[in-house]
C-alpha cells in the first residue's frame, strides 16, 4: 500500500515538473516570437510543412463528415417534416463543433506527430546542440517558426474542414435526397451567426493550435535522444494533445455557448 | 569577425583554464577535482578510454553542462557564470565539430557552412557565396556544395562539419571524437586538417580522442583522464615513457589494468549458482 502511494506521488511529482518546464520551454520561445516574425519566409516554410500538407486529409475528411452529417441530419429531420432545416444542422455542427475539433485531431495527427519526430531526431543526431554551439538558441530559430505555424495553419484548416464538410452536406441533401436548394442557404444564412457560431469556432480553433502545437514541440525538445524515445515522445503528442483538445472543447463549449 | 591580436601577456595565458572541476550525473561522479589548461595555438588532446568524460569535458567548456563545483575561465570569462546572451557572444568565437558532424539535414554542403554566417552577419549573399567556397576549398570539398548530407560519406561530414566550424573565424575549435569510425584515408585526411587549422590559421585546439597514434601524432600536449580524474599530462613523448600504470595502460592498449577489464559485479560463481535469484 505504502509503495503504491510512494509511486503515485512520484509520478504525480514528474507530471508536475514536465508541466513546469513546458511552461518554461513555452516562456522561452515565445520570447523568440518578435525576432522571428520578422524572418517571414521561415514561417512561411513552416506553414507549408504543418498546414499545406495537411491540406488533404483535412478537405478529405471534411468532405465525409460533411456528408455523413447530411444522410444522418436528413433522416433525423424528415420524421419531423423539417428536413429544410439540414443547412443549418450541417453548417452549425460543423462550425461550432466538428470544424475545430476535428480538424485538430487530424492536425495533432499529421502534423504534430511529425513536428515531434523532426525536432526529436535533430535532438538524437545534435543538431540542436551543434546549432547551440553555433550561438545560435535553437529555441527561437527552430521551434519559434514551428509554434507560429502551428498557431496560423490551425483556424485556416478548420475553416477549410467547415466549408467543405457544408458542401459534402450539399451534395448529400440537395443533390441526392431532394432537399430544396432555397430553403438550405437561406435557412443557413439566417441561422449562422458572425460573432456568435463563426468568430467562437475560430477562438476554438486557434486555441486548439496553440494547446497542440505546444505539446508537440515541447514533447520534440523534451525527449529522450535514442530512437525509442521519438518513438514515445510522437505517441505522447497525439494522445495528449486529443485529449487537451477534447477537454479544452468542453470548457470553451460551456463558457460560449451557455 | 573575431580579432585575433593579443599582448604578449595575453599569449602566454591558457585560453582555457580549468581549475578544481568537480561534475556528477545523478551519483556518479564523472570528474573529480579536475585542473586542466588548454594553450592558446596549441592543439591539446584530452584523451581516455571510453565513458570516462572526455565529451562531457567538451559541454563543460561550451557551456552547454554547469559544473558543481570549480572553475572554467575561456579567454578571461568566467564560463557558468555567463549570462545566456553572454555565452552566445562568447560561442561565436568557438567551433565544435561533433562526433557526428552534425550537420542541419534540411539543408545542403553549401548552406550548412553558409548557416553561421547568415546568421551572425549582414554579408551580401556574393561575400557569403564566396567565404563558403574559400572554406569548401580549405576541406577539399567545394566540388560537394550542392550534396545534401544524406549524400556524404561519414568522413566528408565531418570535413563539411569542420567547414562550418571555421565559418566564423573561431579563436579554438573543439573536436569530438574526429577519428572514430574513420577509414584509414579519412583519418589521415582529418589529422592534416586539424594541424592544418592549427598551423595556417593559429586556432586552439582541443581534441578529444581515444585513437592515441593520430592524436598523439599532432598533439603539443596531451591530459589522460580516467575515472574521473588527471592520471597524466605531458607532451606525446613524455607520456610514451611515463611510469604510471594508468598512462601505460591507455598508450599502450593493454586491456586490464588499473580501467579493469570486467565491469563491476558480484562474485561469478555465486552469480552462476544462485539460479536467476540474484
């Protein structure tokens, strides 16, 4: 009994320090924001790397969601004869919930996994330590434009996921199950907020890029140099930062749209 | 660019003097009251056998490893003492090559060596082009500028490495384990350009190395370390004919002696009888 309180303390001891210094990490780059958002074209080839590339399976799985929403949403609404309404359901859900939250799972996937493994393996063969001996802080050259990327693709892709998945919600309701073209723009017009459903599902979206683009890089910087440490290290980034995104949604769900 | 003129007082000063250095890792004690000087224009060879902190010693003096006790002064600074931004200024007078080289793999042989310099200085791109190649020319490898890394073998790396090292103009260029794993070739290749270095451009140099025939061979003066301490220091010749068991051992290659050859365990035969319960 007495071993097992001592393990848990001890592991609760390490959570508490890696969370202290992540904040330290994060202190520390951000410190490296000003210098280089000046040195654009690195953000630029960041961006290509964490959100260009990302692009695929992004619009691929929005266009499913979006469709699937559709055949569901229809079925659902046409028992209550109000199957006009599917714009609305397709583009609500999609904007307030499913854009953001789904769009960064995938990001934490693709792209987080892979800004862990690069900054990981330039770690393992002292790239970071040669940069260091360089004078050169590998925390502003490398994983500043990483972290600002990371913050500027997120909202971008999410967007992208909405309007697409709303045209797989088209494409499914109009175009297949005869739903009045009309009556699915103008019922979504009038529904869909500016302020209320688009600008929170941006926030949502641009905290999501900040909660897993910190975990990636930090999780990167923080491993352990051999190729079994990248190994946990890029399975650590995807499954916290799905579960720091599910709970972030949660708490921004509830002080939004209470 | 560093200035490299001193007074005469100044020259006679080891550029890197290591005083009382003591260093752990969780309990193990990797040094031990270590006092060490590195002479400016000299290479010095710090050499042991493996595991015994040769590398370690390198980090210690780049300040990228914090002492626990003792002193570590570089050209008049007072190493763990620097400020982060003092430390970076201070790097900028010193190169490493890694045992690995190193090398930034998005980037080809051209701008891995053109890197410092972009970074460090407002040069026009025709003055960078042409200070890179001047260094390519000085390693060999100006013909390779276009290579990406992937595309080199182990030594050329290294040669690169060494390029981007002396971007800069560094005052000492620290090498860790330059020889490992070398074909005779690239050895000798990387054994000319370190004294090369030393003889044409006046850099300090400090060698950190197992492979005692090359380092010897181009060393002024050499430190032996081994568990955790100085078990000999002097020129080449001097630790050719020095009496300690320690020294003998390591010049000579014997494989047990005062670093015995067993790793430390309990007794053999009660480890083979005691059935896995030990």
């Amino acid at each position: 009994m007495t071993q097992a309180l001592e393990t848990l303390g001890r592991a609760g001891l390490r959570s508490f320090e890696r969370l202290g210094r992540g904040q330290i990490f994060m202190a520390y780059v951000l410190a490296g924001i000003p210098e280089i958002a000046l040195r654009w074209r690195l953000v630029v080839h960041q961006v290509y790397a964490v959100g260009v590339l990302s692009l695929v399976i992004i619009v691929v799985s929005g266009l499913f969601v979006g469709m699937v929403l559709g055949l569901q949403g229809y079925n659902t609404l046409v028992d209550f004869g109000a199957e006009e309404s599917l714009g609305v359901l397709v583009a609500l859900s999609l904007v307030r919930e499913l854009g953001p939250v789904v769009s960064a799972l995938l990001f934490a996937g693709r792209a987080g996994s892979a800004l862990t493994a690069e900054i990981g393996l330039m770690k393992t063969t002292e790239q970071l330590s040669a940069m260091e001996m360089m004078a050169i802080d590998p925390l502003h050259r490398v994983v500043a434009p990483r972290f600002l990327a990371g913050i500027i693709s997120m909202p971008l892709l999410a967007a992208m996921f909405s309007a697409v998945g709303v045209y797989g919600g088209y494409f499914i309701g109009v175009g297949l199950l005869g739903v009045d073209e009309g009556a699915f723009w103008s019922q979504m017009q009038d529904a869909v907020d500016l302020r209320d459903d688009i600008f929170n599902g941006v926030i949502k979206s641009i905290v999501f890029g900040v909660a897993v683009t910190w975990i990636a890089v930090f999780e990167g910087y923080d491993t352990v140099p051999t190729a079994e440490g990248i190994s946990r290290a890029t399975t650590r980034t995807v499954v916290n930062s799905s579960l720091a995104v599910l709970g972030l949604d949660f708490i921004l769900t509830a002080l939004m749209f209470d | 660019m560093t200035n490299h003129r001193l007074s005469p007082q100044t020259i006679n000063d080891p550029l890197v003097k290591i005083r009382g250095v003591t260093f752990r890792r969780g309990t193990r004690l990797i040094f031990d009251n270590v006092d060490i000087d590195i002479a400016r224009g000299k290479i010095t060879a710090i050499m042991g056998p493996s595991g015994c902190g040769k590398t370690t010693m390198l980090r210690i003096i780049g300040g990228q490893l914090r002492p626990d006790s003792g002193s570590v002064v570089v050209d008049g600074h007072e190493v763990p003492a620097l400020s982060r931004r003092a430390l970076f200024t201070l790097r900028k007078r010193m190169g490493m090559l890694f045992q690995s080289g190193a090398l930034l793999t998005d980037l080809n042989v051209f701008d891995n060596v053109a890197f410092p310099l972009r970074e460090h200085t407002d040069l026009p791109e025709s003055m960078i082009r042409d200070l890179v190649l001047m260094k390519l020319e000085a390693v060999g490898l100006r013909g390779a500028k276009h290579l990406s890394p992937n595309q080199l073998s182990g030594g050329m790396q290294r040669r690169v490495a060494l390029a981007r090292a002396i971007a800069l103009d560094p005052l000492m260029i620290m090498y860790d384990e330059p020889f490992t794993g070398q074909d005779p070739i690239s050895m000798g290749v990387l054994v000319r350009l370190i004294k090369l270095m030393k003889d044409a451009l006046g850099i300090t140099s400090i060698v950190v190395s197992h492979d005692v025939q090359e380092t010897a061979s181009i060393s002024d003066y050499i430190y032996v370390i081994s568990a955790g301490k100085v078990v000999g220091e002097g020129t080449p010749e001097t630790l050719r004919n020095s009496a300690s068991e320690w020294v003998r051992q390591f010049m000579d290659a014997l494989p047990d002696g005062p670093v015995p050859f067993h790793y430390p365990a309990p007794d053999y035969e009660e480890d083979l009888l005691s059935g896995g319960r030990a």
